[in-house]
C-alpha cells in the first residue's frame, strides 16, 4: 500500500473502531436493560445511540471500501447492505404488535451479509485486518443465533440479550484488531 492510502486505512478504521465502540456500549446497555422489565424505556434511548453508532459506522465502512484492495471492495459492499438491513430491523422493533416479529427475522438477514463479509475478509489475502475478521465471523454467527432466540417469547428474550451482549463485546475486540495501524511494510 502507497503511504497517503496507509494514513487514509489507519485514520479510517480507526474511526470504525471508535464508532463501535458507541454501538457496542450503547448496544450493551440495551441488551441489559430490555431484560429488566420495568426499565424497557432505558432500553428504547440506548438503542437510539445504536442506532447513530450504526450510522456513523456505516459511513465510515463505505470510506473504507473507497480505499480497500478491489478484490476486497465487494466483502466490505456486504457489510455495508448488513448494517443498513441492522439498522432496518431496529426502526421496524418499534412497529407496534409485528415489529417483535419483523425485527429477529431482518436482524437474521442483516448477520448473514455480515457473516458473508466477514468470511470474504478474513480469507483475502489483501485485507490487512484479517485478524480481527476471524473474531467478527464469530460475532456475527452469534448475531443470527440470538435473533433467532429473540423470536421465542420471554426466555428466548434473556437468552438473546445475553447472546447479543457477547455478540457486541466480540465486534469490539474484532474492530479493535482490524483497526491496529498498519505500516508500509504490510
């Protein structure tokens, strides 16, 4: 990689790196709350924070795949289509009556393009973050099994908030990876 494209990839993912930092920390907070019953309306607020970490960090994943190796640009496309359909299924859980419903099955589709993205990068043999990508695959199976939990009423609830707690702590540790400064020789 050329050295004003390194500075661009560090600065970027670090950036990536402090918008999941917001999501995760917000995303946590939800997941704690949403399985207090009497504090569901501190659940609601924490998700909107998600909801602008998603946003920014979408952003920030469309900066990347402008500066990533061509044969990597469709990988991080998937992920870009996956936080879009996440951020879908968080505007659809407030949907009165089928938005408890609607939300686990977009949330199913939003980690398998995740999971797709993930797998590409984590087998390029361009992608400087490799690393980090195996911990997000990870994550991101976590993410399908808890939506999937999260369509069983009360106790596949808890089971999915504790799933999505862990989920969010391994998207941190993966972009925490992938975001480690890279040099020229690289």
């Amino acid at each position: 990689m050329e050295l004003n494209k390194i500075q661009d990839w560090n600065r970027t993912t670090d950036a990536i790196y402090k918008n999941v930092m917001l999501y995760v920390i917000a995303g946590v907070a939800a997941a704690i709350f949403g399985m207090i019953p009497l504090v569901g309306w501190l659940a609601k607020a924490c998700n909107l924070a998600v909801v602008a970490g998603y946003v920014a960090f979408y952003i920030r994943l469309k900066d990347l795949q402008l500066i990533a190796e061509p044969n990597d640009a469709p990988a991080i496309q998937k992920l870009c289509l996956g936080v879009l359909l996440y951020i879908v299924a968080l505007a659809v859980k407030e949907i009165p009556v089928a938005g408890w419903i609607i939300s686990p099955i977009v949330m199913i589709v939003s980690f398998v393009f995740m999971l797709l993205g993930y797998n590409a990068l984590r087998q390029s043999a361009t992608f400087p973050g490799k690393e980090g990508m195996k911990l997000l695959f990870i994550a991101a199976i976590l993410g399908v099994v808890a939506s999937v939990f999260a369509l069983i009423p009360l106790v596949g609830t808890i089971i999915a908030g504790i799933l999505g707690i862990v989920n969010f702590v391994l998207f941190l540790l993966g972009w925490k990876k992938v975001a480690e400064p890279i040099t020229a020789t690289e």
